[in-house]
C-alpha cells in the first residue's frame, strides 16, 4: 500500500492526498510548520547555539539539542502551544518520534535551586497536565541544580526509551 504512493512521479504526487505519507516527507512537512518562536531580550547577551546553528538559552539546551539532533529525531526549539485558555506557551521542545507519529514536550528545568523558578516549573507542569501533557507519556522532563547537572546517560536513555 504505501508503494502506491511512493511509486509516483512528484508531479502526480502533488495531486494526492495521502492517508499516509512515507517518514522522509513527513518529517519534512512537520519541520517545515512555523510559528513564532519566544523572542530573546534585546540585553540578553548570551549566546549558545546548537549544531544546527539554533540560538538557545542554556548550555543544557545546547547539550539536549544536539543530542535530538545527532540522533536524527526532529524537533522545535519553543514552538508555541495555545492552550485551551487562550494562553501561549514555549516549551523548550516539541518533539517527534518518525515512527509512532507521537509528538512529545521536553522541558528542561534547570536552576531548581531557585525558589521562585521552582513555582514557576510547578505552575507550568500544571498547565501542561490541564492540556493531557502527562510526565512520562508525552511530557518528557529533565531537570538540574548546582548539585545535580544533566547527565549524557540520562539523556541517552530518554532518547533510547521514546525515540528508539
């Protein structure tokens, strides 16, 4: 079935609508949704950008972009989610697992040492959960302190458990 549409000429291909679309072109369409993206502060002079040359705000974000990246998972850094509030929110990343389709939030927490951060995480974890966004089906959360740093093996195991 999936060669039926595959086995077309991009010249006819334009004229179906699939019920099914082969991974390479659907990744391509889903990369290719824009939104307005969460715009830095004109004083903010930090500047750590990923392999893919994205401007992020963390060297954590840094670390879980390129590890999304180099392990071919697409992803938007703070691609607006309306929710049902009315409200918009960034979540540091959307991401797509190619073969289920799902689309998964990772935020990444990273100053919990910080008291009003922390109201903050916990507010915005709320929201998602008011959403259907439930930690460990298709919220995904990683999370720092001075005492406790993001962890390659962690990642790796994130990666591994949603994405492999």
């Amino acid at each position: 079935m999936e060669k039926v549409y595959t086995d077309q000429r991009m010249e006819r291909r334009i004229l179906i609508d699939p019920i099914w679309l082969p991974d390479d072109e659907f990744r391509e369409r889903w990369e290719a949704q824009k939104g307005e993206a969460l715009a830095f502060r004109a004083d903010d002079e930090s500047s750590f950008y990923t392999d893919k040359g994205e401007r992020v705000r963390s060297k954590s974000e840094v670390i879980i972009a390129n590890a999304l990246h180099r392990n071919k998972i697409p992803y938007r850094y703070e691609y607006p989610l309306q929710l049902s509030n009315g409200k918009i929110v960034y979540p540091d990343f959307t991401v797509l697992n190619l073969k289920t389709r799902k689309e998964y939030i990772w935020e990444h927490f990273g100053m919990l040492d910080d008291p009003h951060y922390r109201e903050t995480m916990l507010n915005k974890l709320d929201s998602y959960v008011e959403e259907g966004y439930f930690w460990g089906d298709n919220l995904i959360v990683t999370e720092e302190s001075s005492r406790h740093a993001l962890r390659m093996s962690m990642l790796d195991a994130i990666i591994k458990h949603y994405f492999k």
